[in-house]
C-alpha cells in the first residue's frame, strides 16, 4: 500500500486541529490548515518542496497574524477591574497593623488591604479603589452600615 503525500498531509492537519480544538491557543489551527493547503498542492500534483513551503509560509503568514491580532486586542478596553467602585463589608481584621482585613463581597468572604486613613468597624461598608491579584484594595467608608 502506497502512503501518498497528500493523505499525510491530510491526516495531519486534521489531527493538529482537532488537538487545538482541546487546548484553544489558535496557532495548531495555523499550522492545521498549512498543513491542509500542503494536502492541496500536493493534491495538485506540486514537488514535496513546494508543498513544505507552501505549509511552512502559511504556517508563518498564520502565526504571525494571530500574534498581531493578540498584540492588538491587549491594547484595547479599559484596564480598570470591574470591581473598582463596588461596596464591600467590613468584618474584621486578619492583621490590623499591616492593614489587611476580611470583607465580604458578593457574597463571599475576601481579603482585603485597607487603605490609609480607613478605620472601619465591623459592618461598614466600603469602597473597593483597586484589586491586585486576588486581594482587594478598600477604603472610603461609605455612609451606613450593612444592611
């Protein structure tokens, strides 16, 4: 039985998109469907070397593309965390000197680092101003207590 070129190439494009269907990272799409325009060419009837180079430009051309558009899309939108001006309560300190306290926000309770100047008491509401990792920044007490 005779391995044609074309059905290799076949094969293999099919396989990398299928395993970029698991992980989603879009460059084993590019070289799937490089290797899917090699399957082509050599469909055709083209050299091996004009079928390698046909998936090796397509596969660059790709990558390339996809790298653009991620360097693009970083750019774009507000880089403010959508927590920034939410309330939160205040429960209790963790470790009142280095400022770190346990609020409860969406139900849940977080960590906190309190900004200077807050002096919260239990069951006040405050302002979320910053998240850094996953630790919010609070101050401002906002009028009131929880309900």
């Amino acid at each position: 039985m005779e391995l044609r070129p074309e059905l290799l190439w076949l094969v293999a494009g099919f396989a990398l998109v299928i395993v970029e269907l698991m992980t989603g990272t879009f460059y084993l799409l590019i070289f799937g469907v490089a290797t899917l325009l090699a399957a082509a060419v050599a469909w055709a009837g083209a050299s091996f070397q004009t079928q390698a180079i046909v998936a090796a430009t397509a596969a660059i051309v790709g990558s390339f593309v996809v790298r653009q558009r991620r360097l693009s899309l970083q750019g774009t939108g507000d880089s403010t965390p959508m927590d920034v001006g939410q309330s939160v309560v205040f429960e209790t300190w963790v470790d009142e000197a280095s400022r770190v306290a346990r609020v409860r926000y969406r139900g849940a309770p977080w960590e906190a680092e309190v900004t200077a100047g807050a002096s919260p008491a239990a069951g006040n509401m405050l302002t979320i101003s910053d998240v850094r990792g996953n630790r919010l920044v609070v101050g401002t007490v906002v009028g009131g207590r929880a309900p």
